[in-house]
C-alpha cells in the first residue's frame, strides 16, 4: 500500500494513500463530488466533467475522477467555481436530453434527476430544438432510447471490461453520438443487463420492467438468486406481491452488483401460468385437485402402511431447497422412515473433495479469492458461461490486479481472451495437463484450482495432490450446478453421509438405485424432476412430489403438493464456494406452501411432529448449527452477508461416487427445469435461434 | 512556392528548396544539404542533439508552441519498450496549408527530421499520419520513403553506421480532433480519434503506450537546418524566446494571399500590407485571426504587433498554427462566428459533455441569431456559454471553440445588435466574387 | 469480399506497416482505401476490414461513424466537396457551395441520379491561401471562379474526366 500522504479537501484534513484519486479520498471521506462517467472498478473517462475541483496551485479546476492527491494538496469542491461549472455541466447535458421524466422507467432513481436536484439551474436557458432519434429494442431485455443517452460510457466498459463481451459500442461523433450494439440493430451478448443497470439514465431500460411500475411503488426483498451455484445477491423489487424486478445495486452479497440473466430477469418462473396451486391426487388414473388434508392424510396413511409392512422408500432431495428444508428432509428420512436411501442429482464431487483436504484448513476457495488471488486455473468448465459471476471475479481480478488465468479445457473458452495460459485438451484429459503448467503455477505466489464435473472421483485428489505439491498457497473449489446444490450434500442429502458429512455406515440407495429398484413401495420427491430423462421401474410405487410445476416426476406421482419457489420462502442456502447466504421471502403464490411446511405437515399427520421438532426455519437452523460441521454461524452474520462453512475436518468414511456426480453444464439461458418455465429464458433462446 | 509568389521578405530556410527543379526527388534534396543534418547527428550524442535544439528555441509549429528541445528530454531513456516517432501531419485548422507544402515540396526534409528525433531519443520507427483529404502527399512521402530506403537512409543498417530506422505513412479519414496529440495516437491505432486521458503524456505513454515524440510537420522539418548550422543560428533567426522562421499561411481579403517563410517575431500589419500586398479591393482592415480558427480575433487596432508566440498571446490571442485570416470591413461578424462554432460542432469527438452539448447549443443559437430571431439576451448568453466550455473540457477542442466566440462577442457587440429585431444581416448582399473583382 | 488486386496489395502494405500485434492500426486506412474502389462503406465492408485487422464489425464500426471522409451511403463517381469554412467562406466559398446545389439540384451527401456526382460541404481541406478551394475525390482545385465550377461540374456531369476538361486545372501534383 502506498504511503498516505496529508492533505486538505473543503479545509478539512484528510489522510490517504498517496496516488488515491480525489474523488475516491473524498467519498471514503463523506465529501460527495458528482460524477457520471467515474464508475468505481472501470477505468477512467475524464468525460462528463461533473467531478470538476478547484486544486490550489493549478490554473484550471481539475477532474477530481483523474487527480491523484499528494500531500500538501489543497482541494476545494464547493466553490462558486465549482458550482457553476456542475450547473452549466448540467445545463449542456439537459439541452438534448428530453425531459420525459413522468414516462421514463428511471424517473425517480435516475442519477440525472438528483444531480439536477442538487446542483442543477431551477430553469433552462435552452430554446433550440432538440435532437431526436427514435428508440430501439436491441434483445428481448434491452431497449435504448438515444436522446436520453449521457455518453457516460458506463454501459460500453461493463460490457467490454466487465463481462469480457465488448457488444456496446460508440457510433457517430460529437452530439450525434450514440451506443450501438454489436449486432447492428441487435445485440448478441450474454443479456445480462448490467448495461442497464449501470445507466444512470433512462436510456437503457429493462425490457421485461419496461413500464410496469414507478420505483416507489416497490419494496426491495434482499434475497439469492434460485439458478446456478454461484450465490448471488438479488434484490427483487416487489409490486403487490409480485416480483417485477432483480438487480443488486446496493452492492450487498457476494457478487457486488453482478448479475446474469438468471439473477436478473429469470424470476419470472414464480408467476408461470402452469405454477402449481393446488394438491393433486391421482384418482382413477388421473390427476384431481384435492384438499390439502386430503392430500396429506393420503400421504401419511401411505408412508405409514409402507414403514409398517419394511417396505422400501426413497427419498429425493433438492438443489434448490434450503438448508432447513434439507436438513429436515433427511431426518425425516432417516428417523422417521427409517431409511438413508436418500439422494440429490449430485453435479459436482464435493464430497471427495473435502475428504481429499482433511487434515487441512482454509483450502477452500470463497468468493473473494476468484478477485484476490493472484492466479485461478480453471479446469473442464466453460467459466463465463456455466458460472458467470465467477468468471466476472477472475476477469476483474485480471483487470485490477493483473492476475493471470491458466485455463484447460475441451472448447475455446472466453477467459482465453486474456488468459496467460490455455490449454486445449480432449474431453477427458483434463487432468493429464496439469503437468504442463506445473511451472508456470508453482512461480504463481497463490492459486485457486476450480474443477467441474470433468474432475471426479480419484481425479479429485489428483488435483489435491497437485496442487499441494506445488509449494504455494492453492485453495480449491469443486462446480456444482444449482442454487443449493452445496447445501444439500453438505446437509446430508445423500445415502452413503449424514449432515456434516458423517458416514451412515448403512449406505440407503443412490438416486440411481432408487429409480432402478422394482420392489421401490414409494418414492418421495421434492423439488426435483428424477424422471424427465429416466424411468421409475418400480411401476407400483407410491409416489410423492413437491414442485412448482407439474414436472415429469410429478406428472408421475400419486400425489402432487404445490411448493413455493425460493422466492416465496425464508432460510438459508449455501453456495458453490460454501458461502451461507440467507433467502427472504419476496412473494406468495396462493395454494403453495414451502417445502419445509410440508415436510412439517406431513410428520405432523404421521404423528412424528415431536420428533421432528417446529417447521420454523430459525428453529431448524439453530438445530443446523448444533449438528453440522462447519455451520456454527449466527444467523444475523449469514443475514447481513455471507459466511464460509467449513466442512473440513477429518476423513470422509466413506467410497467416492463419481459414477453419481454429473453436471448438467447449463449455459446462461438454461436453468434446469427450472429454466423452462422463464418467459425470458426462453424469449432469448428464440431469438437467438431465429436469427 | 507553387501556388503562390514567393515575397522578397521572406527568409528561406525551410522552404529554400522549393522553387528548386524536381525539389521532391532526393537528388535534389542529396545536392542541397540533404541529409547532412542527419549524418552530422549519428556522430552526436542523445544529449547533444536535444541540447541542439533546445539552444534553437524552437517552439512546436502545431499550434501550442511547447518548447521542442524539452519534450524530447521528456522520454525515458530507460524504458525497455520500443519508442516511436509520429509526425503530425493532420493539418485541419482553418486558415491553415504549410505542412501541404513542406511535404509536397521537400519530402526528405521532413524525412531527415524525423530520423533526427530517433537518434535523439533512440526510437527505430517511425508514422506520418497524414489527413485522409492529402492523398496525394501520402503518395509523395511513399516515394520519397521508398527513395530513402533505396539510398540506404532508412533502414536496418542505415549508411552502414548501424544506425535503424523506419518509417511508414498512415492515413486519417478526415478528424478535425485528430489534430491532437493523443486522439491522433488512437486514430494510429485504429480506434476513434477521441483524446486520452493525460498525463501520462505520449512522451512517456504514446503509439501503442510506448514511449513517443509527436510533432508537427514544421516542426520537425526544422530540425535537419538546426542539427547542420546550429542552435544558435535558428534561435537568431526569430525573436528572444521564439527561435527561427515559421510559415505564415495568410488567407482572406489580401491581394496576395499564399504561404510565407517569416522569421518569427514579423510584424502583422507589414505582413498583410507588404508581404500580402494589402486588403483587396481598397477595403479597410476589420480584423486578424492570427493563428487558425481557435485564435481570438484581433481588431484591425490590435494588429500592430509582433508574432511570435509571446508578443501574440501578450494581445490575448495565440500564435496557433500560423494561419492568418485577414477579413475586410465587408465580413459579417456574426456569420464569421457562426461559421468558426458550425466547425467545432462537426468536429468535436463527443467525448466530452460541455464540448459536445456546448459547441452545439452555440451552433443552433448562432443560426438562429444570424437569420435574424435573435433577443438581446442570446448576446450575453453567447459568451456565458462559451464561457462555460473554456478550461472544462476533457481537451483544447472545447477552448479552440470558445475563445474566438467570446472574443468576437467582446469586441463586435455591435455587430450583433445590428442582426436583432428580425433585421436582415447587415452585409447579405454583398457577393464575395463580385466585391473581389474576380466575378464570373 | 474479394478486392481489386492493388487494393489486395495495399491491404498487404498496410498490414506490413504496424508491429504484428498492432494489425488494429491498419483499419483506418483500409476504410478509406476500400471506399475509393466501393464508394461506399458497407457492412460486407466492414466485417472484412474487421476479419483482417483481428477486431469486432463493432469497433470498425465505431471507427466508421467517427471520421467524416468514411460514409455509408454510395458516392458518386466523382465527389466534389465544397470548402466552405472561414478562410474559402471569405472569398466566395459559400456562393460557390450554393452554385454546385443548385446547379445540380443535389444538397450536402447527395449523389446526382446518374451516380456521377455526389456533393459535400466539407470543413477546412487545407487550401487557405488559395481559397475558395474545392476537392474532386483527391485532387485540389484552387481560386476556384464560378465560371470555373460551372465548367468543371458540365464536364463532369457530361461524362468526362476532370483533367479532360478545358479551362480547369488541378491544383497538385
């Protein structure tokens, strides 16, 4: 860190490292300088000219956005200068920008708006008429009206910088300037919407928001992103109980204020025609709404009678559910049932993973050190597609602190871009590369290894092996898919170990088993769809589903139970890295109930309420901290942000299963089953398709 | 001179070889001291030719004037990355057409600058950015290129003193901004001609982000007659503090308008009524733009001054490019103004939001003011605006646009008051051609 | 897209010009090059400009819309542009700007209906001291007289070559 240097802003005496640009000194310092064009991480414009201070000593002001403080540097930012400057800054701007502010998307949180409202002229000098060109739908989520346009250049460097896309750029020169996309009257990119959010003007808008509401109408729900396993904060903006909008511009969660298409925009599931909302029964063959104590003492009666007579359960857990709802899942299960022949769809092998780093501390990577280490090697995944925010940390991390990324993998990846080193290798042969980059790593002063499901099984250790014996600091992260995919073997979701990864001893059947197994007497899902490419063979078995939707498994089921959607519940969720992060609830859909409610409900009519204990998040969490290793964290730390668990420590007894872990690699526009049922999702499949 | 009939008053120094015969080949150029600045400059140290022209006083021809000898101190003799030399030969600023001549006339001589600049500083390469528009010069300096490299003065191994460098043309596309340093250095590399963030300077962070000397054309030509005859020389040949000859390009209502070789320091009035013959047609002198379209006007009272760099600024205007725009007693002022912002507003990058939104809200303004619906307001509003856009701008572009406006407001107010109430503009009838006797 | 061959062996000195990493500088040039055998940047244009120098369509794009000399819409055979800034403004550069309008009944970036012809008022082309000056494509025509631009806009428009036409001289070599 540079030496900190003493120097006045506004007479007041500040101390900061020297080389800190002003207008960042002043604003750690509650000094507020106006800008538009400087965006913290991005590099610099110099461009809107709003950040003008007097510095003494110098004939001209100076852009506060560009100036590095020295010490003895005397700095003034309200001066009547320096007033006059942001207003008449504010008057050019104001001149072509039309003042459609009731009509437009942003009024109200527009940047433009408060900075006329702090510092702006109360009327306009401007008679002339004013440039017009009409507005354009550039993807199914970006519109951009032009005369509203800045010309911050935010928009170009998120996309460029930011995401690596580069599909933004500047046509036309001086006030017939404009951002155009890279397709000519289209976008091709990632249509995460980052360009949108960062507009600090209404000139790029959200084509699913796009006039629904005024931002006042809405309350912010904090809450994680249901998709992949990247754990991202998303605050959804919520309208009459429904969600019209996810974005995260206050910057909390891990991801700062990154979000994919799936954070931003592929909440719209929740309000699917198709949500289920009603418990169904199978009567003479077919589905029939029923009541939901109908539906229950069905159940109860059935898994009863079965547990009576020994006859054979299977029990499927969620990548989706949280924590509670897993935890009580599987204890349900085992103690109420009798049976550990519980499961997921495992997407990643984390279980060899933390039994490959036993006897270890602080090897496994979070968030942070994606941004923070100085090397990442990247190993099977196709980063920036499978996991975005991720790959956003690594390019951030190259860009701000010149990291280098080491990437192998089958296919051209983006990270190639600025990768120091890629390797192409045939699928399969992942690990036979490492070798290669043996040097080039162990020069490295720390790495992060992260695998997908191409690592698995004894290739985990491997791994391990490698990276231990390569005399630095490495930390490793194995990719799984989905929102709570980490939680759920953490939670014990699994037939072979318990919570905590304590071995049963008595492995149940796998997922795979259970499907298998003819003399199955039932099979109870929740929040996940077993069945869209596989078989049930026990043709007989009684069957349960939770779900949103009526999924292939639960077209199949003898009884189907409306679930809510993450969105709609509150507890805890655990992402790919680890990282505790807490759900809160955002909306409702009348009829479903969380899956822990109907877990709950479900022991209560089969007469195991007390063993099972309240069907209240906080109260399963607490028993979650008693009983699983690594997750001892007091709920206000997971609620104000997230906190690692730390599941390593000690042997894992028992057998890798790499024969049960594989990804389903979704891209950006894919979500499981989940995916099919985003308007946007598929509105951008379609049209990429089309054209 | 081609175009125009050299004058007596003149001092040939850089434009002594262009009334030679064949003045573009290198022959001629061989026969004339050609190249000899450059070999007297291989037996010389870093040091030496920097102090050489820092003793000449010469002073960048673009415009800003920026003491040359300094700027080239200014690269980094340590720094591993390559260096390079860009000459600038964006010429655009109206009232401005010597560095056309320089290149059409005397290619080699601006050859031998720039092969001067490498040794001083180490650099193995060489670009002439050229306008778009000059396409015709960038086939003269591909030849003369071509030549040099054929005569061995360009090279691997040039004159086999192991000395290397080389040199290419590069075309712009037409970019007013161009003009500046660093926004040419962008165009250089392929991008948009929007100027960059300084420091650092193209010195230290130039072509490529290496380390960089950026010149004008004048300026570099210059250079092969200091290395040969001295620093002291060409300083002697100017003013104190303005060393050596300039070429003043002199346009407008002048009987002979055409570019002259000038030491620095000549008199204007002797410059339009001796060198130029005086304004034409027997009008009277109304005003002098001294140094390109970005320079504040001077009025006809102001114009007995010396120019050079000080003495003009002294007067509130710049010595700029050396583009001297002479206007008679039948110009409009406010069209003049109109015509000056119209420029600007084509030209700004649209990089920056007072130059961008301010040289076109000037523009409007201005046309509406000159067809006559104009309000005695707009008149103050004029200078307040321009006002607002000089020195907070991201680069001089901003300035360029408001100096001249502010100064013609100033000192032609009443020219201004004459267009209001709907009155038509005063001097719409007179007919260029006809007035000028040069009628169809 | 395939070009002539001198253009082909332009585009390969181009290229030759810049450090191998740098190919992005030769995208300028290509542009204003290929437009003398095109007349007009199109996107077929644009993506070769964009395959050869290793960058996006986008950032030759951006480059396109940023310098005046590159225009999207077809030119005429022969583009006269019309100075008309303060030096040739002067001395006649406006009348003369006015005439080719309305001698052709064309306007600013309009072509004549045969193709032959298109016009632009251009800002200073660096012809001051021979002011009014005008530029047909790259040749520079100074003191230009009305009478001069009526005879050199009949030549033209009646299908000869500039140098063919009596009574008008270019000004450079």
């Amino acid at each position: 860190m540079a030496d900190l240097v003493k120097f006045t802003i506004n007479g007041r005496e500040i101390e900061a490292p020297a080389g800190m640009l002003a207008i960042e000194a002043a604003k750690q310092n509650g000094i507020e300088i106006p800008s538009f064009c400087y965006y913290e991480g991005y590099s610099l414009q110099a461009a809107c000219r709003m950040c003008l201070v007097e510095v003494e000593k110098m004939p001209k002001m100076q852009v506060a956005c560009t100036l590095p403080v020295a010490a003895g540097m005397v700095i003034r930012t309200e001066t009547d200068q320096v007033k006059l400057a942001r207003k008449s800054t504010l008057e050019f701007l104001l001149t072509n920008h039309p003042l459609d502010c009731p009509v437009c998307d942003k009024g109200g949180e527009c940047e433009l708006q408060d900075m006329v409202f702090k510092y702006g002229a109360g009327e306009s000098r401007y008679v002339e008429a004013k440039i017009h060109v009409d507005e354009q739908q550039w993807s199914p989520v970006v519109f951009y009206d032009g005369p509203r346009c800045i010309l911050c250049f935010r928009c170009v460097r998120a996309c460029d910088e930011g995401m690596g896309v580069g599909a933004l750029g500047v046509v036309n020169r001086g006030a017939m300037s404009l951002i155009a996309p890279n397709k000519g009257d289209h976008l091709e990119c990632d249509e995460c919407g980052q360009c949108i959010d960062i507009c600090p003007v209404g000139a790029l808008t959200s084509g699913p928001y796009r006039y629904l509401t005024r931002p006042w109408e809405m309350d912010h729900i904090g809450t994680i992103c249901t998709h992949c396993s990247d754990g991202c904060k998303t605050t959804l903006g919520v309208r009459n109980d429904e969600i019209v909008r996810g974005n995260n511009r206050d910057r909390s969660g891990v991801n700062g204020e990154f979000l994919c298409v799936k954070g931003r925009y592929a909440f719209d599931f929740n309000k699917h025609a198709e949500r289920l909302q009603s418990p169904m029964m199978r009567v003479n063959g077919k589905l029939e709404e029923v009541s939901w104590s109908k539906a229950l003492e069905t159940i109860a009666n059935k898994f009863g009678e079965i547990r009576s007579r020994g006859g054979k359960f299977g029990v499927i857990g969620s990548n989706h559910t949280t924590n509670e709802e897993n935890y009580y899942l599987q204890k349900f299960a085992r103690q109420g049932l009798g049976t550990n022949s519980i499961d997921h769809h495992r997407t990643g092998d984390v279980v060899t993973l933390v039994d490959a780093l036993s006897g270890t501390t602080g090897r496994l990577a979070n968030s942070a050190d994606f941004y923070e280490r100085k090397a990442v090697l990247v190993i099977g995944s196709d980063f920036s597609v499978e996991h975005p925010f991720l790959a956003f940390q690594a390019r951030a991390n190259f860009r701000h602190h010149e990291a280098h990324i080491y990437t192998v993998t089958a296919e051209p990846v983006r990270e190639d871009n600025y990768a120091a080193r890629s390797v192409r290798v045939a699928k399969g042969e992942e690990l036979g590369a490492l070798e290669g980059l043996r040097e080039a790593l162990a020069a490295e002063p720390d790495l992060v290894i992260v695998f997908d499901d191409s690592i698995k099984g004894d290739k985990v250790r491997s791994v391990v092996e490698f990276g231990q014996s390569l005399g630095i600091p490495v930390s490793y992260c194995a990719l799984v898919d989905y929102s709570n995919s980490r939680g759920a073997i953490d939670m014990g979701l699994a037939p072979e170990i318990g919570p905590g990864y304590h071995a049963t001893g008595q492995p149940g059947m796998s997922m795979n088993d259970m499907l298998a197994a003819a003399d199955l007497a039932a099979l109870w899902v929740v929040g996940a769809n077993p069945l869209e490419n596989a078989k049930l063979a026990a043709s007989k078995a009684f069957v349960v589903v939770q779900d949103l939707f009526l999924t292939e498994t639960a077209q199949r089921a003898d009884v189907v139970l409306p679930a809510a959607s993450a969105y709609e519940k509150n507890g805890t969720v655990t992402n790919g890295r680890g990282e505790v992060q807490r759900l809160k609830r955002a909306s409702a859909t009348m009829g479903a109930k969380t899956d822990l409610e109907i877990i709950g409900l479900i022991a209560k009519e089969m007469g195991l309420a007390p063993m099972m204990g309240p069907w209240l998040p906080e109260t399963v969490y607490a028993e979650i901290r008693k009983t699983v290793k690594g997750y001892d964290i007091p709920l206000p730390l997971v609620t104000i942000g997230a906190q690692q668990s730390t599941p390593v420590n000690g042997r894992v007894g028992v057998e890798s299963r790499p024969d049960l872990v594989r990804s389903e690699h979704n891209n950006l526009f894919e979500s499981g089953t989940l995916g099919r049922y985003s308007q946007v999702l598929n509105t951008v499949i379609e049209g990429r398709q089309s054209r | 001179m081609r175009y125009n009939d050299p004058s007596p008053l003149e001092t040939p120094v850089l434009t002594r070889r262009f009334r030679l015969p064949n003045s573009q080949s290198i022959d001629t150029y061989l026969a004339s001291d050609g190249y000899k600045g450059f070999e007297r400059a291989i037996g010389m140290t870093q040091d030496e030719i920097i102090g050489e022209v820092k003793t000449s006083i010469l002073r960048g021809r673009g415009g800003a004037g920026f003491p040359t000898g300094m700027k080239w101190g200014f690269v980094p003799r340590t720094s591993p990355k390559p260096k390079y030399i860009v000459v600038n030969a964006d010429e655009s600023e109206p009232g401005t057409c010597k560095d056309r001549l320089l290149m059409e006339f005397d290619p080699h001589q601006l050859i031998e600058g720039v092969l001067i600049a490498g040794l001083a500083v180490g650099a193995q390469q060489g670009y002439i950015y050229i306008r778009g528009e000059f396409r015709y010069l960038i086939g003269v300096m591909d030849k003369a290129i071509d030549e040099a490299y054929a005569k061995g003065y360009l090279g691997d191994n040039i004159l086999g003193r192991g000395v290397k460098f080389n040199l290419a043309t590069h075309s712009g596309a037409g970019a007013y901004e161009c003009g500046e340093e660093s926004a040419l250095l962008e165009s250089l590399e392929g991008k948009r001609g929007n100027p960059r963030i300084r420091p650092p300077f193209p010195a230290v962070a130039g072509a490529y982000q290496c380390p960089t000397i950026l010149n004008n054309v004048e300026t570099f030509c210059a250079v092969p007659s200091i290395i040969l005859n001295g620093g002291k020389w060409f300083a002697d040949l100017g003013s104190p503090k303005n060393g050596g000859t300039r070429l003043f390009c002199l346009s407008g209502h002048v009987n002979k308008p055409g570019v002259y070789e000038l030491p620095m320091g000549f008199n204007l009035m002797r410059m339009i009524n001796e060198v130029g013959g005086g304004i034409r047609g027997g009008k009277k002198l109304k005003a002098v733009v001294p140094g390109g379209s970005s320079c504040p006007i001077l009025k006809a009272d102001e114009c007995d001054l010396a120019m050079d760099y000080d003495t003009v600024a002294a007067a509130k205007s710049m010595l700029g490019s050396g583009g001297v725009v002479v206007l008679d007693e039948d110009t409009c002022m406010v069209k003049f103004a109109l015509r000056i912002m119209r420029f600007y507003a084509h030209e700004s990058c649209g990089w920056c939001i007072p130059c961008r939104e301010g040289t076109t809200w000037l523009k409007k303004l201005l046309t509406r003011f000159h067809e006559g619906q104009g309000q005695r307001s707009d008149i103050v509003m004029i200078g307040d605006l321009s006002k607002n856009m000089l020195g907070r701008t991201f680069c001089p572009l901003g300035d360029a646009a408001a100096m001249p406006t502010i100064a013609i407001v100033e000192k032609f107010r009443d020219e201004f008051e004459a267009h209001l109430d709907g009155k038509p503009c005063p001097y719409e009838h007179i007919n260029a051609f006809s007035k000028s006797g040069l009628a169809a | 897209m395939t070009f002539s061959p001198e253009l082909e062996a332009q585009f390969e000195k181009f290229l030759a010009k810049y450090p191998a990493d740098k190919k992005r500088s030769a995208v300028i040039p290509m542009l204003v090059y290929a437009q003398d055998e095109t007349h007009a940047i199109t996107q077929e244009v644009i993506e070769e400009v964009a395959k050869r120098c290793g960058v996006t369509p986008l950032q030759v794009d951006e480059v396109v819309g940023f310098y005046s000399m590159l225009h999207k819409k077809p030119q005429g055979t022969y583009h006269v542009q019309v100075c008309t800034n303060i030096s040739c403004l002067i001395v006649g550069g406006e009348e003369i700007w006015n005439q080719a309008c309305h001698k052709l009944g064309i306007g600013h970036k309009q072509t004549t209906a045969d193709g032959r012809i298109s016009l632009e008022e251009v800002e200073c082309m660096g012809a001051c001291s021979w002011a009014p000056a005008v530029q047909v494509n790259y040749d520079f025509y100074h003191f230009v007289t009305p009478s001069q631009l009526d005879k050199l806009l009949d030549g033209l428009s009646a299908g000869k070559k500039p140098d063919e036409i009596a009574g008008v001289k270019r000004a450079s070599c």
